[in-house]
C-alpha cells in the first residue's frame, strides 16, 4: 500500500455521508471515479463511498437510503435529494452469470481494492488524513496514462464481460488526458471480445451512450475496431468502409462542439441525438435495426430518430423550399437536434454557413412572432359552419394553416371566409373544376 497526498473539496451531501458514518466509528473512504478524476483535476460526476460499516447500519444511519444492491452490500443514500453510493468493504465469490458474483464476503480495504475493473478506478481517499490509499499501483497508471486491468485481464473479463466496453469508454471519456489501452488489455479485449454477446442489451446500451456522450467517442470506436469489439457490437457496421467509419467517428466527435455552438448549452442532448447520429451512417434500413445489434433503441426514440434525419436530409435546400415549409420544419421540437447533425457531419465551413444563415431565419421568424403562430381557427370554428368532424375538415384545417403560415390570410374573419370557399369546392368538386 501507498499513500499520496491530495486535498478533495466534497460536496456538502457527500460530506455530511462521511462525517456521520465516521462519527459512527467506521471509516468512509472516497472511492472510484472520483478519486481518479480529482487527481487529473477534473470535476468528478458522481462521488461513491466505501466503508467497513454493513448495509444494515448504513440504513440505520441515515433517514432515507435505497437497498440498489444490499446483497452485494451497496445501499444508496439520499442526502438533500442528492444520491450518494455507499459500498461495504468486500471480497467476491466466483462469477457465473456473467455479471455477478455468486457470494461476497465483508472484507479489507484492500481485498475490495483487488476486486475491481481497473487500476485507475481501484484508488481510494481518506478524507480524515487527506490521502490516496493504493493498494493496486492505480497512481503510478494515472501519471503514466494506462488503463489497465487489476490483475489478469481474462480473468477480468471472464467476470463480467462488459469491462471490454467499459475500458475503451474510458479512452473516450478521459480523451483530455491522453490515456491509453495497456498492451495486455488491449490484446485480452481481442483475444476475449466474444464474451461480450452474454452481456445483456441494456448494459452495452448503457455504455454505448456514455461513449456517445464523450468529447471524442472516435477513440473509444476506432480502439473497439482494432480490437474486433465494434464488428461484435454492430455486426451490421461490419461493411463500412475505412472512409465511412472515419465520417462516422468525425461526426460524432463533432457532435458536442456542434450543439454548445447551436444550442448555447453543455452537454445535455438527448439520445435520440446520439443515436441518430450514430445511425445516420447505418449501412440498412433505419427503421428496422436487427437484432444481432447488441443494443436496445425505444420505440419513441426510433420515431424521434427518423424525425431528426427527415429533416436533416431538408436543410441544404431549406431556404428554397415554401414559407409555410419553413416554418413547419423549423418549428419541430427535433429541428436543432437535427440542425446538429447536418453541422456535425458536414465540412466544417460548409455546415455552420448553411445553418448560421437558417438559424437567422429561424430567429428573425420567432422575434416577429410568425414562426409558429398560434392557430387562425379550429374544428370548432369549422363545426358552426356545419361540417362534421371527419377527413375535408381535415383538410380545410391544414390548407388554412398553409395559408396562414404563408401570410395570406392573416386573420380570423379571412381565415373563416377562406374555409367556407373550400367547404363550397369540396362539396362541390365538378363546380371547383369549372
């Protein structure tokens, strides 16, 4: 064991975790993510705590708690809405399914070190001498920029399959800090990707998303090509060419700078954006991905998808097209999911000119109050007139709202007048004709 120096600032939820399971007289170790990311200097996303205490104390402790995985000795705790993850020090049993252990056992700190994933996810800090305890040389990976596996990688990866993709996620998501995958892993990954088909659906789904969700998700995609993972993964991407696996990677990486630059806002796109612009370059047909894909995709989510390509594929000849199409498109709840991809996926210069100049048209539209005005009339409208619900007044609605849209009619008493004319020449077709 070793021990390093280094000043954490925990956020108040977590340290009030820690202080009352110390003044409990247990120890409250940060563990994980954390301590990795606090050494780089970078703001960890979530804080997880291990302690000597059992689950049955941790929820004694505290007033509300959550039992997520009390078998495994994992309680969370709810402090000021905020959840916090505290494990129990253990050891674990055999693995057989895959994913879990068939027993643990209450053990060392530094038994629970041993059985984690990777060095540099292994470290702990202790907040009562201010120091990096490290059982598994995590620090000396850290500095020297390797993910590495505690121990064997196939024994690893023999556990819990899933690591394989958890190891190239970090690549992307640690991209700032130049890390790389260790020789011995990166050959256990190709020697023992196949191991990843018994990992469930929504795991790899889980994990994928992280990957999109990175800074550079290319690094974690191209390392998952050298290593046959992407082929297990997507065994439909198996006949993208060099040229169309580079476009995909660039759009992804382009994706993150694409929407801060558009929406003005950090990284909270939706996975519909992610997944669309992954599948944009999905060599079959969208709609019906197969299911050897080892990843689980919701129906609304398809739906929202194909919205996002539908009007990708209008953008370039947007501003030609009518008004009222304009502002239909623009007007879609999708438009600057898919405004994102078509700047991800083009030529830089030529992206951002083609959107720079919509989103003007966009804007000037929306501070005029004309890009989605509210309704000239309704069925209602239309119902006092006496037409009866059904496919005309369908259609007399919509060609109402073109024209509205168009600003032609622009208001109720046109807009009325205008629905009786096309009341009249729909009951009245051979009239309309003449």
């Amino acid at each position: 064991m070793k021990r390093y120096p280094l000043d954490i600032k925990l956020p108040s939820h977590v340290e009030k975790v820690v202080t009352t399971l110390r003044n409990s007289g247990h120890n409250a170790w940060l563990v994980g993510g954390a301590v990795r990311d606090s050494i780089l200097s970078h703001t960890p996303k979530d804080y997880d705590i291990a302690t000597d205490a059992k689950p049955q104390d941790i929820q004694k402790y505290f007033d509300r708690t959550i039992p997520v995985g009390v078998q495994f000795g994992v309680v969370l705790v709810i402090i000021d809405s905020a959840p916090v993850e505290v494990a129990t020090f253990r050891s674990d049993g055999a693995y057989e399914d895959g994913r879990h252990p068939t027993s643990i056992t209450y053990s060392k700190p530094e038994d629970d070190a041993k059985r984690r994933d990777f060095t540099i996810n292994g470290l702990f800090w202790d907040p009562s001498t201010k120091e990096v305890i490290d059982y598994i040389s995590g620090m000396a990976d850290i500095e020297s920029r390797q993910i590495r596996t505690i121990g064997r990688a196939s024994h690893r990866f023999q556990e819990d399959a899933l690591r394989t993709v958890r190891a190239v996620r970090l690549l992307a998501q640690l991209s700032d800090f130049n890390f790389e995958l260790e020789e011995n892993l990166h050959q256990g990954i190709r020697r023992q990707g196949h191991l990843i088909l018994e990992a469930s659906k929504e795991r790899i789904t889980e994990e994928v998303q992280k990957i999109l969700k990175s800074s550079r998700p290319s690094l974690a995609f191209q390392a998952m090509k050298e290593t046959k993972l992407f082929d297990r993964v997507f065994p439909d991407f198996r006949n993208l060419s060099d040229n169309e696996f580079k476009h995909m990677t660039s759009t992804l990486d382009n994706l993150y700078e694409s929407w801060v630059e558009i929406c003005a806002i950090e990284n909270c796109y939706t996975n519909a954006l992610l997944w669309a612009s992954f599948l944009y370059f999905f060599p079959g047909d969208r709609k019906n991905l197969k299911q050897q894909n080892s990843i689980l995709i919701t129906r609304i989510e398809l739906k929202e998808i194909k919205k996002i390509h539908t009007i990708c594929a209008e953008i370039p000849q947007l501003l030609s097209l009518s008004l009222a199409r304009q502002k239909r498109i623009l007007a879609e709840s999708q438009f600057l999911s898919a405004a994102c991809l078509y700047q991800s996926k083009e030529n830089p210069s030529k992206g951002r000119k083609v959107i720079a100049a919509i989103l003007q048209k966009r804007k000037s539209l929306s501070d005029k109050g004309k890009l989605n005005p509210h309704p000239l009339i309704s069925g209602n409208d239309l119902k006092r007139l006496g037409l009866s619900p059904g496919p005309e007044m369908g259609q007399i609605l919509f060609r109402i709202r073109e024209l509205q849209l168009e600003e032609t009619l622009k208001t109720k008493k046109e807009a009325l007048k205008q629905a009786k004319a096309l009341q009249h020449e729909l009951e009245n077709p051979e009239a309309a004709e003449n």
